[in-house]
C-alpha cells in the first residue's frame, strides 16, 4: 500500500511527541485493519447464538455446551503456542491464515446444515479447530495495532466501539437468519467474514508488519530459539512487568468470581423476573454502553491510564449489584449501561498500555499469556456457575461477585506499579 510508505508510527517504546495526538487515525493500513476487524468480530458476535439454537436444538443444551466447550478449551490450551509463532512469522501472516482456516470450517458446517442435520463429532471437530485458528489469530491482534496507528489510543478505542457495535448487531442478525433460512445461511455468512478480513489483512502492508521491528529502548532477546525457549521468554518478559501480571492475577478472580458466571446467573434471574425480552434489552443495553465507553476513550487521555481504568471497573460494580438485587427495569438498563461504558473504558486503557509498554520483539507472546490467564479464568466461572447455584441462590452469588469487583479494583489501586503506570514509557 502507498499509504504504509507515507505513515509510519513511532517505536513503541518512543515518548509520543505532540505530533501523535494530530496523527490522521484513517489512513489506508488503519482503514484495512478496522475493516477486517469489524467484519470478524460481527461474525464472532453471530456464533454464540448459532450454536445455541441450531446446535442445541439438534443436540440439546449439553451439546451446545460441549461444542462452546471445545472451542474455549482448544483455544486456551494452544494460545502460548500461537503467540510464539506469531513471534517468530509475523502477526499478519498468522492472522491471514486463522482466517483461511475458519473460512473452511464455517463453510464446512454452512454446508453441513444447508445438507440436513450435521453429525455431532462434525460440530465438535470444527469447533476444536476453529478454536486452534483463533489461539493462533489473537495474539497478534495487540501487535497490528502499533504497526497501523500511529496513536494506539485512538485506534483500540475505534476498535472498541466497532467491536460494541458488532456486539449489538450480531446476536439479532443470528437470530433473524436461523429463523427465517436456518443455520446454514448463518454459518455461511460467518465464513464470508473472515475471508474478507483475510483479503484486507493480505492487503494490509505496513513497513514493519512482517519485518522485525526496531530495537526497542528496553532489550529484548532475539527470537529463534526451541518452542520452550521462546516459551520461558515470553513467561520472563511477561512476569518482568509487575503492573502486567497483577493485573492478569485479579482479572483472573474476575473470571471465576464476576465475568463467568455473570452471564447464565443473571440471565436466569432478570428472565425469571422480568421476562427474557427484559435480558435481551438490558444486553442491548449493555452494548450501548460498550459504545459510550468506546467514545469516552476517543476523548480522554489520563496521565496514569490503569489507575483511570480501574476508577471506571469500580463502577461496573453496579451491574452484577442490580440483578442481584432485583432492581426495576429502568434501574437495571442504567446499570448495564454504566458496567458496559466502564469495562470498555478499561479495555482501551489496557490494550493501549500493553501495547506501548511491552517491546515488539516479545508482544505477541506476552499477549498470549495475557489472554491465556483472563479466558481460563472466565471458563472456569462459567464451569462453576452451575454447581455454585445449587449450593445458593443467584442472588447471593451475584452479591459476591458485586463484592470481588470492589474488592480486585481496591487490590489495582493499592499495587504502585499498576497505580503508577504512566501514559507512555520514559524515552529511553
């Protein structure tokens, strides 16, 4: 791309001068990368309700749960393996070829649905290597961003709001498809999404995209070295940061304790009380939300980002506080909207501060353990939620995990390294 030669973003490891702040965000890489970005995610988006109705309806709610099952496992178990390829080959070739990969397998079970009803150990394949494909695909995603914009802000809180967006449309679009054509047409669209994010990324050719990057201000050792060598690197380069695994330690509490069994505790509940058009609004809702933080983002620029996202998650506590407490409708949509506008807040802090705080070299690994611990944490609260509930109501679960939020927020603030992380890394 021409525009790649013209607009090349500053080391990350660079005190951002002035001029980044003014930096045009929709320059052409930019633009491919948000385009494939968007498009993948709507079809993310599209799948858990796919595989809730189509599936479930063929293989009843345990089957749906195992095929939702194996692409969470297949995906927590080989996400280190595929932040060290895309280490050592590059985050856009990995991305570009997850995406070929899920193109065959949605195709494979567009097909399949289209043909009558898919056999079981089908769903459960292509979900497992669908999972794969995606522990290969998101280690990289944290490393593009750098390369494609020069103000990585900007871009992740863009990203952010494409990917509430995606949220809101996607599940409804689902919905609408399975009811009117079936799953097959479903499946089909999901596959026709990540073939244009591979032709975008394809596309996609910043100077440094494939290329090792410059040498950052703090070393970094080389890659090529043995899969456990560059496995035990990436564990140093991650452990080395102490605002980094704090953080990764209370979001895995969060994941057991809050973001895991928030889902089918609170569903139950406001769908008990208040009818289940009353949960999907107040996701609806919750979306709107993840826009407005989104927005939010675009605009502040706080000194001390963690400490800023961790004064916003302490107002997510609201969310899981008014189900539990079975607050009217109005009270419980103004909480969605506020627990989604604070953990999308959150998100482009962090996704921002990783970014300009971690060496290029080593980016993607130490993103594939950051993502290793927060989704084996919230698959763990999702496993539990179901036994908790037997041993105590929902309500006085929820209650806990009102509690745990309150309580990780107070941990992020009394921990100086997260507290005290700043906006950009000192030059040199």
């Amino acid at each position: 791309m021409t525009t790649a030669e013209t607009h090349t973003p500053p080391a990350p490891h660079s005190r951002p001068g002035p001029r980044d702040a003014r930096s045009p965000l929709w320059t052409g890489p930019f633009t491919l990368y948000f385009t494939a970005r968007a498009v993948s995610l709507l079809g993310d988006a599209m799948m858990p309700v796919a595989a809730a109705l189509a599936v479930g309806a063929l293989y009843g709610v345990s089957g749906a749960g195992l095929v939702l099952g194996t692409w969470t496992g297949t995906f927590v178990v080989l996400v280190l393996f595929g932040g060290v390829l895309t280490d050592r080959i590059g985050a856009r070739r990995m991305m570009v070829a997850a995406d070929l990969v899920r193109v065959l397998t949605q195709g494979v079970l567009a097909a399949a649905f289209f043909a009558g009803r898919p056999p079981f150990w089908l769903l459960v394949t292509m979900a497992a290597v669908a999972g794969a494909a995606v522990a290969m695909f998101l280690p990289g995603v944290n490393g593009m961003v750098p390369l494609v914009a020069a103000d990585p802000q900007r871009a992740n809180a863009t990203l952010k709001v494409a990917d509430a967006l995606a949220q809101l449309l996607g599940p409804a679009l689902a919905g609408l498809l399975i009811a009117l054509t079936g799953a097959g047409a479903v499946y089909a669209i999901d596959s026709g999404t990540f073939l244009l994010s591979a032709l975008c990324l394809a596309l996609l050719r910043p100077p440094a995209a494939d290329a090792a990057p410059a040498a950052p201000a703090a070393p970094a050792a080389p890659t090529g070295g043995s899969l456990r060598h560059e496995l035990r690197q990436g564990w140093r380069e991650f452990r080395a940061r102490t605002w980094m695994w704090a953080v990764i330690l209370v979001w895995m509490v969060f994941g057991v304790l809050l973001f895991g069994p928030l889902v089918p505790l609170g569903s139950a509940l406001v769908a008990d009380r208040l009818g289940p058009n009353a949960y999907g609004l107040a996701v609806s809702f919750l979306g709107a939300g993840t826009v407005l933080g989104g927005l939010v983002a675009l605009r502040l620029r706080p000194a001390r980002p963690l400490a800023a996202g961790t004064a916003a998650m302490v107002l997510y506590t609201v969310l899981p506080l008014c189900v539990a407490v079975g607050a009217d409708l109005p009270v419980l949509l103004a909480g969605h909207v506020l627990g989604g506008a604070a953990l999308a807040f959150w998100s482009v802090m962090w996704a921002t501060s990783v970014q300009t705080h971690t060496p290029p070299a080593v980016l993607n690994r130490v993103s594939a353990y950051e993502l290793a611990g927060s989704v084996s944490g919230i698959s763990l609260g999702q496993l539990l939620a179901g036994p908790a509930a037997a041993l105590a109501s929902p309500a006085h679960l929820l209650l806990v995990s009102a509690a745990a939020c309150l309580a990780g927020c107070a941990t992020l603030f009394a921990t100086p390294a997260v507290r005290r992380l700043p906006r950009t890394p000192p030059a040199g």
